[in-house]
C-alpha cells in the first residue's frame, strides 16, 4: 500500500533541516499527524526517484521503542521525494538542552544516563541490522511524551536517510552531516563506518553530559585540527569518573580502540 500526496493535508512547516523542507502534515483518513520532509531530488528520472523511494521503503521494517517510525513515502506531482514519519510533539534534546542551560537547570546524571540508555539502544537496533545511522547529533534525537515521571522516552530520527540521498541529490551532497560530529577517519575522508557513528554517540553523550558541543570551533579548520587530535573541551560539569571514562572511549581518535555496542562491559546500564 503506497501513500499519495493527496492522503495528507499540510498543517505548518516546522523548519526547514539539512536535507530540505519540513511540514507537519494530517492524515486525512486517520487523523494523525505525521512530519513529512519534502527532498529534491537530482535525478529527476522516473526510475531515479523510484529506487529512492524503494530505499526510504526499507527504512521502514525498523520498528524499535527508541527510533523513529518511518510511515510512508513518495514522489510528488512537483517530484519531489517525500517521506513521511512519526511525529515527536516535544521537539529535539538539541533545544531541550539549551532551554535548560537558559533557565540554568542541570539535569541530572542519572537522567541524562537514561537518555544515553535509549539512544544506545536505538542505535544498536540499527547496527543490528546493518544499518549505519550518518547523521548522530542532538537535533536528531526527539523526545516523545512522558514514561514516567519527569523522564521522557527519546527517539532517534533520521538514520539511513544520509545514504539513501548522498547519491540522488545535490543538496545532500553540501549539507549532509554537521561538521561538529564529524570522526576523525571521515575527516581523513576515510569511508563512513559503524565506528563513526560510535564516535558520533560520544559527542552527543559529551553533549548531554555537559551542556555543550565537545568539539567547537571559529572556523572549520580549527574544528578538524580538534577533531583529528581528540581534543574535546574539557568537562566541567560534575560527572563520575565511569562516564568520564566512556565518553573518552568513544571519542578514542583511532577507531579500533572505541567501544561496538557488542561489549556488554562498557555499554551496560547494570553494574
Ligand atoms: P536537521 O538537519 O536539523 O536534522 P531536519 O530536516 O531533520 O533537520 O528537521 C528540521 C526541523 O524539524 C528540526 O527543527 C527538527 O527538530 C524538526 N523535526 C524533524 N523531524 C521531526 C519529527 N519526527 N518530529 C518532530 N519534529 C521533527
Ligand atoms: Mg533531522
């Protein structure tokens, strides 16, 4: 069963992300809302934009508690390749964290620890599967509503879509990927790996940890010299010497030396 642009009524746009236009849309049957994101595609033949469709189609067997549902997808009359998903209502931990750090709230480790569970579990789904994510960073990582008590259950957006595009649009091909969670071997323009993605769960375990970017920088080369030296800022939020540690084993600047999510030892949430 194919979905058809004619099955969804727009609501609003909610931004406009790396890879192009993003609305919340009604399902005019259903009655539920979806977030569809709308991408040009360059190869605008008739088989180009199909097999993109039919890999956005595989993306979605994934079904997990912590990843994002893909719904649908399909061209559009102005061909544009539209793919819809799972709407997360209370937006991404990117601006959950920085409204925090505004009203000068620390969430707590614990907490945060249990974020961390989730998104490590998301993101072994996928490794599970085969299936790198490319595109790891706090703006892709949604909290839905409440599990329990002040804890919400987060989702991971967005994983597989990087592949799916860098061959069929230009836009991909300049924007995909932001800079700040870029592994030192991609930097090295060395091809992307299970390990990248690691490394790019330890920015954002630093990032929740500590309520800022591990690698920042004025200008991009500045940014690739910390990169390829492993040198993150240090923290300076009050955080145990085993969370210390992980973060600086996924952040290992040699990818052989960071952790899989095979290791039970390192990723455990028990003791
Ligand atoms: P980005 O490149 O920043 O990941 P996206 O295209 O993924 O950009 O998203 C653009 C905007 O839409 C962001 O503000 C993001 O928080 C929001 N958004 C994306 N996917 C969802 C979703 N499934 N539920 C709610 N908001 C979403
Ligand atoms: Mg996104």
């Amino acid at each position: 069963p194919h979905g058809h642009e004619d099955d969804y009524e727009i609501v609003r746009p909610i931004g406009s992300g790396s890879f192009g236009q993003v609305f919340l849309v009604l399902h005019r049957w259903e009655q539920r809302q979806y977030v569809m994101k709308n991408i040009e595609l360059k190869d605008t033949t008739k088989e180009g934009s199909e097999a993109t469709e039919l890999e956005v189609q595989l993306l979605r067997g994934i079904q997990h508690p912590n990843i994002v549902a893909y719904q649908d997808s399909f061209v559009n009359s102005l061909g544009h390749l539209c793919i819809l998903m799972e709407y997360c209502e209370h937006g991404d931990i990117h601006s959950y964290l920085q409204a925090a750090k505004k009203a000068q709230k620390v969430p707590d480790e614990q907490h945060l620890l249990e974020w961390f569970v989730q998104i490590t579990l998301a993101l072994h789904a996928l490794h599970t599967k085969k299936i790198l994510h490319r595109d790891l960073k706090t703006q892709n990582i949604f909290l839905t509503g409440y599990r329990r008590e002040n804890i919400f259950a987060l989702k991971l957006g967005d994983f597989g879509i990087a592949k799916v595009l860098d061959s069929t649009t230009d836009l991909a091909k300049t924007q995909i990927g932001t800079p700040f969670y870029m592994s030192p071997e991609l930097i090295n323009n060395k091809p992307y790996s299970y390990k990248s993605d690691i490394w790019a769960l330890g920015c954002v375990l630093y990032e929740i940890v500590n309520g800022q970017r591990a690698f920042d920088a004025q200008s991009l080369n500045g940014l690739a010299l910390k990169i390829i030296k492993g040198n993150y800022t240090p923290i300076t939020a009050s955080c145990s010497p085993a969370t210390r540690s992980l973060i600086k084993s996924t952040l290992g600047t040699k990818a052989t030396h960071r952790p899989t999510l095979k290791e039970k030892g390192r990723f455990s949430t028990r003791p």
